[in-house]
C-alpha cells in the first residue's frame, strides 16, 4: 500500500469522524426530559455514551473503502478480518451501551472475534493462541481506560501512532492501513471528548479501539521480519493500558471487592485524589504511555539495544506500587449509637429534686402523717379535715415555730 493511499484514508477517516461526532453532539445537547418514567437514565445520557460509535464508522468507513478499492493489496484478508473483528465487538459494545449487561457474556464474543481474526491472517495453530490470550487481555486493558474524559482517546492515539511506525517498518505496509486510521479518527473524537466531555467512548468505541490495537500489534509482531526484535518491543506498546489493570486488580484483592464490579479506583482515580485535574491526568498519561511506545519503536527499528526494553515496564511496576498506597476506597461510614442519651432525656435525666429539701410536713401540727412501720403514702400529705396540706418554705425555721407564729 503506497503512502498516498495511508494518507487519504486517514483525512478520510478524520472527516467522517469529525462531522459524525458534531451530529451526536448536537443530540446531546438537545433538551430533554430530566428523567424518563420508571427512573432510567436521562435521554441525552444515551447519544453522550455512545459517542463512541461515530469513531466506529468512520474507521470502519474508511478502511473498508480502502479495501474495495483494492489499496491492501495481498494483505486484504488479513485487514478485513481485522476490520470485522473489530466491528463484532463494537457492536456488542452498543447493545451493552443501550442495556448493560455483564462483563463477563463479553469474553466469549470478543474470543470468536480474535478467533476470526488469527484465522484470516493465517497465523499457526500455536501463535493463534497465544496471539487470541493477548487480543482478549489487552483489549479489555485499553476498554478499562475509558473512566475519565480524553484519558482512553489520548493513550490510544498514541498507541496507535507506534503501531503506525512499526508497521511502515515492517515487512507488510498494508497493517499500516487500520493503524493510521485509528489515529486520524481518535484525534477528530479528542475534539469533543476532552474536558469537559460532550461524547464518551462508551463501551462501544472502547472495545472497538482496545481490540483494534490489540489485534493490529499481534498481526504486525507475525509479519515483522525475523531479524527485529518484535516479540519484546510491540508487547510494551500496552504497558500503560496493562499496569492500570494490574493495579486495580490488586487494589479489588486486597479489599475484598469483586473484581468485576468496576470503581474509582484506577491510575487517572488516584491522581485525582492527589489534586492532579482531569485534563491533567489524560496528559499525564500520555506522556506516560509516549515512553514505552518511543523505545520500543526505536528498538523495532534496530536504533535502541533490546535491553532498553526493560526499563519502561520496571518503572511502570514502581509507579504501580507507588499508586496503591494513595486510598481508592472511602472508609464506610459509622452510624451514631443509638444508646447515647439525647438532650432532652438528659435533662431530665438531671434535673434536681426538690422533694429531699423540703421538710416533711407530717411534724406541723394537726397534719396526719403515715403511721409507724408502714411506708411513706402514695399521695400528698392531708390534714386532719381531709384537705391537702402547702409545705412550709425551706427557712431553716423549724416547724413548731411557723406554727407559733401563726396563731
């Protein structure tokens, strides 16, 4: 495939894109009713989360425009079957944006789409393994970088460009084709993706790009030529996209938290809570992810010594470990003790008697007390005509003397 060709896919791509993602722009923003009836999620949610699918279409278009105009020359099975690979899960990842389901009924679908895919490249029975295991984990490793804005846009357009590179290195330009497209079309959705976000990826375009770059670094290591070292350099392409799914396996582990059940605990999660913005983190980690996919293209082109290879995963397991140690998880709150005593009972709790202090009035004269030996009577004190008797004021005088004093 001739350089012109490359490049007019990918202005084909980035037009499409563009203009796609205006359209559903647009939808979202449109007014809608807050809440649709039985609480679902609003309206505009629906255009915003599958935004994703305008990068499907116009990558789609546009490679397979390129293919039926025979631009892949002898490659054309094996970038067809890319192509529809990849649209497979893009697809399930549609329904899944309209009705969520579980992860894992995605396994066995993304599976037979690797399947498809090693099978029309031709690859051997044991390469076809192994290259069907690295197509599933990696892909689902890219999917998972779609939690914050532009974060999965950005690290797979730079992805993308280093698959580009390689594959223009190789022995087969034509796994240049999807690469150069990819990148053409992530930038275009990087334009309304950024912070603040108008469109996500969705599950759609994230499975769509994770398998995209997955299965295109897998077919260029089978056609690389014997002499470079692709079996190390290509697979450290993912280093980023592989230590954020480390971490949050780890981080699940050790809570006890199901390892399915997704959270705000991975890399651009962390960041935040160390005051780092969102637009921060997504250049963060792209410059992150420009460190692997810069040396492993300088050691695919024969320009770094192998052994530079080791250092981008090395320090990606320190800054790993560096992350679990800043809290993912907020500690569950404690309910207030229900045994406490509240203000009001504690007045009353409190508050002071006055019966002890006032002197008995049972000693004033002609007031009948409670005989001796039975306990103290249930009601006031009465004198002798039955009428209840005032308690003299605590004077200190006794009461013999009140007594004196009012006769």
């Amino acid at each position: 495939m001739n350089v012109l060709g490359i490049i007019a896919s990918g202005v084909a791509a980035l037009f499409i894109t563009v203009a796609l993602a205006k359209g559903a722009r647009r939808a979202a923003l449109r007014p809608h009713a807050p809440d649709e009836p039985g609480g679902r999620a609003p309206r505009a949610a629906v255009p915003r989360r599958a935004g994703g699918a305008t990068v499907v279409l116009g990558v789609g278009t546009a490679v397979g425009g390129a293919l039926w105009l025979g631009a892949a020359d002898g490659s054309a099975g094996s970038v067809a079957g890319l192509l529809a690979g990849a649209g497979i899960v893009a697809v399930l990842g549609l329904v899944h944006d309209l009705k969520p389901f579980r992860a894992a009924l995605r396994l066995p679908v993304q599976a037979a789409a690797a399947v498809l895919v090693v099978c029309l490249a031709g690859l051997s029975p044991a390469a076809g393994v192994l290259a069907v295991l690295w197509i599933v984990l990696v892909a689902n490793a890219f999917a998972l970088l779609d939690h914050a804005d532009g974060l999965l846009a950005t690290v797979g357009l730079v992805t993308a460009a280093g698959l580009l590179a390689c594959a223009a290195l190789g022995g087969d330009p034509a796994l240049t084709l999807l690469p150069a497209t990819l990148v053409a079309g992530l930038a275009g959705f990087l334009l309304h993706n950024w912070h603040p976000a108008r469109l996500r990826l969705g599950a759609s375009g994230a499975q769509f790009t994770g398998f995209a770059l997955a299965a295109s670094g897998a077919l260029i290591q089978e056609a690389a030529p014997s002499g470079r070292a692709a079996w190390a350099a290509l697979p450290v392409l993912a280093t980023v996209a592989l230590a954020d799914t480390a971490l949050v396996l780890i981080s699940r582990r050790r809570a006890a938290r199901p390892l399915l059940r997704d959270t705000d605990d991975h890399i651009a999660h962390r960041l935040r809570r160390v005051r780092v913005t969102v637009p921060g983190a997504a250049v963060i980690l792209g410059l992150w992810t420009a460190v692997p996919v810069t040396t492993a293209t300088l050691v695919y082109a024969e320009l770094l010594h192998p052994a530079f290879l080791v250092l981008p995963p090395a320090g990606s397991v320190a800054a790993v470990f560096v992350l679990l140690r800043i809290p993912a998880y907020t500690p569950p709150r404690t309910a207030p003790s229900r045994t406490a005593p509240t203000r009001t009972a504690a007045r009353r709790t409190t508050a002071p008697t006055t019966g002890a202090a006032i002197p008995s009035a049972a000693s004033a004269p002609g007031v009948t007390g409670p005989d001796p030996g039975k306990g103290a009577p249930s009601g006031p004190a009465r004198t002798a005509t039955g009428h209840p008797t005032v308690p003299p004021p605590p004077t200190g005088r006794s009461a013999a003397g009140v007594a004196a004093e009012r006769s």
